[in-house]
C-alpha cells in the first residue's frame, strides 16, 4: 500500500496569500474566484481602473460574497507594464501580507493587437511587449522577497504566467493577424522556463498555462471574426470553448501540494486545438 501523507488536503490553498493581476474579469477572475474558494487566506487582485463593470472594485465585491469562503479579497488598481506602479503594487502587498509572505503570484494581466502586418503601428508592439513580457519580468523580479519568506522545500511559493497557445503555433495571421502577440507570448514562455531554473533553489516554481479560446473581452473581437463561439467549437476536438473550471482547475493544481514538485512546464488548456487544422490558420 502506498501512503499519500496528507492526502485529503493535497488539493487545498487552505492560508495561503495570493497576487492576481489581470484579477477583475475574465480568466484572472476565475483564478482569484478558485483561491478564495480553494481555503487562500487572502487574495489581491490588480487591475487599472477601480470604478465601471469590469474594475477592480465590483470584483471584489462579487469574491467577498462567495459563499463558505474563510479568506478575503482586496484590490490594488495598478498599471503592471509600469515600473513605478509594479514597485508601489509591490511595497502594498507587503503591507498586506506581512510576515506570511506571498505564496501564490499570478501573471495574467496581457495586451493583444489585431491587424494586417504592415498596418500595425509601432505602438502597439510596445505595448503588447511592456505589459505580456517586460512587465512580468519585473513584477516577479521585485516579487521575489516576498515570495521566498512564504516559500519552504516542500511547500514553495508558486509563479504562474498565464501565456497563450499562441506561443507555440501561428494562429493568425493576414487580415486578422497576432503576430506581435504570438511573438510575446512565445518570449514569455521562455521566460518561465528561465525563471524556473533561477527561482528553484529559492523554493519558487514557476510554470505557464496557456489557454486556447476563452469568451472573454480580450478574445471576443478575433472570435467574431472567426465565425463565432459556435463555428470555433466546431474546430475544436473537444466540441467546445474553454469555461471557468478549466482554468480554475489547472491553477489550483499548480499552486497546491498536488503540483508542488511541478516547475517550468507549459500546460495548453485547449481541448488539443493546437493541434488540428482549421479556422485558426485561415487569413
């Protein structure tokens, strides 16, 4: 008989801290929603605009009326493709987690730009490569500390850099192309196998989930111009599009005792999209 010590917990965030930008909708919501509801004793999330539909100040709302949940969740509005805002969001969540330190840093928050390639202005590549790449770069950079003070062997903090499965193919291309985005989340990848090997022996993981197709406000615009959810599900082996448990799923695994001993892997969340031909490489 083999013995699984602690078992019944190897899935729980039960006292764990976590850092979400990108937090207030979308993918980065139902991560931040998956902790709180997986035992996280705190959960901060990050997002430029506090007010509106989509700020940070109605997703906090929504996470602290989850039901059953122990923890808390609190928002930092924050530009993270910005130096003085990654070393202000950094010194409050300091303050906010004190001596437990931050176990769990999410980098979800990211930029994509839609257009024919020779129309795509300069603006748009600095953007995309300051927010998906630059930005994660330094905020886990200046993270660090605060990491390594909640991070133990056999319990180590978690990184996770939340990338695209356009970071391995090439999607789009032609009247709708992503190339800069592709490009970004290709640089990004590496990044996270580079900062696993760094980040190790401070008893930090570090690993990259990258979705297909999600309906969110990011992926809605290049969905319509494929057809729409139903014609994109048809192309996809599994019949559908990516749902919040599907992420939710993945990232709690990654950042509980469960996915302790996993570091610099890339996992696609897809339903093997990436690996049939269809509308995805259509011009």
């Amino acid at each position: 008989m083999s013995e699984l010590k602690g078992f019944d917990a190897l899935f729980s965030l039960e006292g764990k801290t976590a850092l979400v930008t990108g937090g207030s909708r979308g993918l980065g919501l139902h991560m931040a929603t998956a902790f709180l509801r997986s035992g996280c004793s705190l959960v901060i999330i990050t997002a430029r605009k506090r007010e509106g539909e989509q700020g940070i100040d109605q997703a906090v709302d929504k996470l602290n009326k989850l039901p059953g949940i122990k923890g808390k969740a609190v928002g930092i509005a924050a530009n993270v493709a910005n130096t003085e805002d990654i070393l202000r969001l950094t010194g409050e969540v300091k303050t906010l987690v004190g001596d437990r330190g931050l176990s769990i840093l999410v980098c979800n928050a990211g930029a994509a730009w839609g257009s024919p390639f020779l129309e795509a202005p300069s603006s748009s590549s600095i953007k995309i490569l300051d927010l998906n790449v630059r930005g994660v770069f330094e905020l886990v950079q200046k993270s660090v500390p605060l990491m390594e003070a909640s991070a133990s062997k056999h319990d180590p903090s978690r990184v996770l850099i939340i990338s695209s499965t356009a970071g391995t193919n090439v999607p789009h291309v032609g009247d709708h192309g992503t190339i800069m985005y592709s490009t970004s989340k290709a640089a990004v990848n590496h990044l996270g196998r580079n900062l696993a090997v760094e980040l190790g022996p401070r008893n930090i993981t570090t690993n990259i989930i990258a979705p297909g197709f999600f309906p969110s406000k990011l992926a809605q615009g290049l969905i319509n111009n494929l057809g729409g959810i139903e014609e994109l599900s048809k192309d996809n082996p599994v019949g559908r599009l990516g749902e919040a448990e599907d992420i939710a799923g993945v990232a709690v695994f990654l950042c509980s005792r469960a996915g302790g001993y996993v570091n610099g892997v890339d996992i696609a969340v897809d339903g093997a999209a990436r690996l049939s031909a269809g509308r995805l490489s259509r011009l």
